[in-house]
C-alpha cells in the first residue's frame, strides 16, 4: 500500500477571511461566529499581512475589559508576529513547528500574498484522512 503525504496546499483552508486592524472586536467576534472560524489574518488595506487574531485574544480581551471591549480595535489585541510560510513549505515542518511553539495557526502566502491558513482542526483533518488511509474504517452496512 502506497500512501499520499498531505501537503501543505491540500491541508489549508484556502482564501480565508482577513479582517483589518481598524475593525473592532465585535466586527472580529462577529466575523468569526458567522463564518464558524477562530482564527483571522489581520492586513492592511493593500493586503499585508500585519499579524493573526484569535478568538482566544478577543475573549481574553472581554474578560480583561468587559463589555467596552467589543468597541476596542482589533490592532490594540491582535498578534503582530505570527507564523507565516510558504506554500509549499513542508507540511510535517509547518506542523512539527506549530507544535513545538505551541500556536494554533500559520498564515499561508503565496508570493507574499494571503492564500490560506493552516489551524489545528485543518491538521486534525489532515491526520484523521491519513489515519484512514493506513487503516480504513469499516465499511457502513458490513457485519464483522
């Protein structure tokens, strides 16, 4: 049995959703809820890529200031050093990496430019795909 090793292209959710760091912590919570994502690109007006905020930075953010926090800026939270790769970077480094800093999310360009993102659910699916590839679930219906 010949198995396929993800790539990073594959694994990524594609064309995510950017917010810009004027926007405020509602629009950034609202955001998330409506497209059921947690972790959002921050970049200016021309498409740079600035930094990465997660839903874990605006509930933070809501505890530290309660209900004036929702009217506060996205640029006064949000990480202004993430992890950004290539895309075609090596998947298993981007993971290993992601690991070993203990983040949730690397930024994916091409050409310098945003093409997706890579989360921990994008590498829970990556695994659980390659895990049924070495050994397939059941078939639905069978009898053992």
């Amino acid at each position: 049995m010949r198995l396929h090793s993800p790539t990073l292209a594959g694994s990524m959710s594609p064309f995510p959703y950017s917010i810009q760091p004027d926007a405020t912590l509602r629009d950034a919570r609202a955001m998330m809820g409506e497209h059921d994502i947690h972790h959002l690109p921050v970049t200016d007006p021309g498409g740079r890529i600035l930094g990465m905020i997660s839903d874990a930075d605006v509930l933070l953010a809501g505890q530290l200031a309660g209900e004036a926090a929702g009217a506060a800026l996205v640029e006064t939270v949000y990480a202004r050093e993430p992890y950004v790769v290539d895309l075609h970077a090596d998947l298993a480094e981007v993971v290993a990496h992601m690991a070993e800093a203990r983040i949730g999310s690397a930024i994916v360009t091409r050409q310098g430019k945003l093409a997706g993102i890579l989360t921990h659910t994008d590498v829970c699916r990556a695994l659980a795909a390659l895990l049924h590839e070495i050994d397939p679930p059941p078939e639905s219906g069978r009898v053992a």
